[in-house]
C-alpha cells in the first residue's frame, strides 16, 4: 500500500492538519498497520484523495513551482515513469525555485535537502489550500 515516504510526509500533514478523512478505501487515515487508506502512504492514491477532497481532512491543489510554500508537498518521478517519491516543503527562499526550495523526507532521510539534488524526472507541485473540520 505504499512506502515510508508518503507515510512520512501523511504524518507532516496531519501535525499541521489534524483531521482525517475515514472514508472506506477513498480517505485519508491512519489507525494502525493493517487499518489505514491507500492515500496515508501510497503516492498516487495521496494526489487524488488532495485534490479531490469535499470532505474533512486536508485538500490541495497542484500549483505552479512559484506558488508553493512552506508545509506543502512535492511528488517526484526520479527514474520510474510514475511519480513514486514525495517531499515535504520546508523553505523555499526569497523566490522559489528548484535550487532555492528546501525539502523533508523519510525514505532517505533528510531535512533541508536541496530539491535540486534529486534526478527529477517529473515533478507536481501540491499546494495544501486547507482543511475541513469533521461533521457532527
């Protein structure tokens, strides 16, 4: 169901947006090992529940390198075809860019890697616009 990366950056986002979204198989959580969503740590799956969220929980728009900001995430393809690796914004300098943004990961780990040090095959930018309380 995915890998240490996602779960990591899951992590991040929850600490800063603490809702989760239980919705079976399409939400964003995390209540142990064998009871958590695709989207808490498989890449793909953590894009489409972002950015297609109307429920609780965090959603997310893909932005433009000049828009993203500090607490938002960045999903790589460095040799694979498909994006499989995600990095959490930490800085991004006076202007951002791919030498100037600051990353977070876990599967390597890292704090305040340059972005620039990864072979970027493809790359999305996902902005966290916000986060809906639960219902009720």
């Amino acid at each position: 169901m995915g890998g240490d990366c996602t779960n990591f950056v899951s992590q991040c986002v929850y600490a800063g947006a603490p809702v989760m979204n239980g919705t079976p198989t399409y939400g964003w959580y995390y209540y142990g090992p064998e009871n958590r969503a695709p989207a808490w740590s498989g890449v793909k799956y953590f894009h489409r529940f972002l950015i297609s969220n109307q429920g609780p929980g965090p959603y997310a728009q893909e932005v433009d390198i000049r828009e993203i900001q500090p607490g938002d995430v960045i999903q790589l393809a460095t040799v694979e075809r498909d994006f499989h690796h995600m990095v959490l914004v930490v800085s991004v300098g006076e202007e951002p860019a791919f030498h100037t943004i600051r990353i977070a990961a876990h599967t390597d780990d890292a704090d305040n890697r340059l972005l620039s040090s990864y072979p970027i095959r493809m790359i999305r930018f996902l902005h966290i616009v916000g986060v809906r309380p639960q219902k009720g």
